[in-house]
C-alpha cells in the first residue's frame, strides 16, 4: 500500500510530493503555517494544511507555577498550624539522650498520654520544671502545666512522673511501681 501523497502551495510557489509525516515535522517546526494550503489527488481544490496536521496540545506553564505555589502556601500553612505541636510531640516520643531534659521530654509525653480524650495541657518551660536523675537510670520529674478540659475550663497542675532509662533501648521508659 503507497502512502498518502501530498502538494503544498507555500510562498507563491507548489512543492510536493510529501508524506503526511513530512508536513507534521515541518508544521511542528514553524516551517508552515495553519494558512498554508495543500492538495492531494481526489480533492477539487486546495485546503488548509491545518485540516490535516497533528496539533500537539500546548502545556499551560502557567498552570504549572499556579499549582506548585498553592501546594508551596498549603504546605507552609499546615506547618504554622501544627508544625510546633508535631515537633513538640516527636521530642516526647523520641526522647532518648540519658540527660534531664530529654527525661523532662520523656515525661511531658507520658502525662499526656494519661490525659483524658478532649483535654489539653500546656507545659511550663523546662527551665520550670524539677528533674532529679539518681544512679544514671531513674529519674525524679516534676512538671507543671495548665490543664483545659473540653468545657474550656483552665487551671495550673503539676505532675511527678517516675521514669527508668532503658540502655538497651536508650530510652526513657515509666519506672515499674
């Protein structure tokens, strides 16, 4: 089976003959345009090669920058909301340095576990708190905060929590009763 062949009127002048690849790679180019007309045997006059050509989709680059900056914003937004609730909370969970602030972490996480569903708890600076480490694996916590239950009614507590460091898991740990 022969290919498809076709003229093109460019530029005052007809040329030919090509393929229908042809006029795709030299419309893709620049080198002819929507106006330019052509022919091919079976047709009674001369057409617009824009009927025949592929037309590649145009990328909106715009639409690219619109949606990496409202992913940017949404990003930044969630990390003012809760990034220092998260960061807080991480230092809780993996506090594992044998030293008294990461025992005041460690303590902080497991008064909050305690708390009752809907209460929440701002802890007083660490510079506040008591931490008391005896033998260099107990430790003697005492942490106070401001405890809001889920009416929205507040007042000041502090909490004694003992703990035990676990050197094989090199972390802080609830001391047994």
């Amino acid at each position: 089976m022969q290919a498809e062949v076709f003229f093109i009127y460019h530029n005052g002048e007809q040329r030919g003959p090509f393929t229908a690849a042809q006029l795709n790679h030299w419309h893709r180019c620049g080198f002819i345009d929507d106006e330019t007309l052509y022919w091919r045997e079976g047709l009674e006059q001369w057409q617009p090669v824009a009927q025949i050509v592929l037309r590649r989709k145009r990328r909106n680059r715009r639409l690219f920058w619109y949606i990496l900056l409202a992913a940017l914003a949404a990003i930044t937004l969630f990390v003012k909301l809760v990034g220092h609730v998260t960061a807080d909370r991480w230092r809780e969970l993996t506090s594992g340095d044998l030293t008294g602030e990461s025992a005041w972490w460690r303590a902080r996480g497991l008064v909050r576990d305690q708390l009752p569903r809907g209460t929440e708890v701002q802890f007083d600076p660490f510079a506040s708190a008591t931490v008391t480490i005896q033998e260099k694996v107990n430790a003697n916590v005492v942490l106070g905060g401001t405890l809001t239950d889920s009416s929205g009614k507040a007042e000041h507590g502090a909490w004694r929590v003992l703990l035990r460091y676990n050197e094989s898991r090199g972390a802080w740990a609830a001391a047994p009763k």
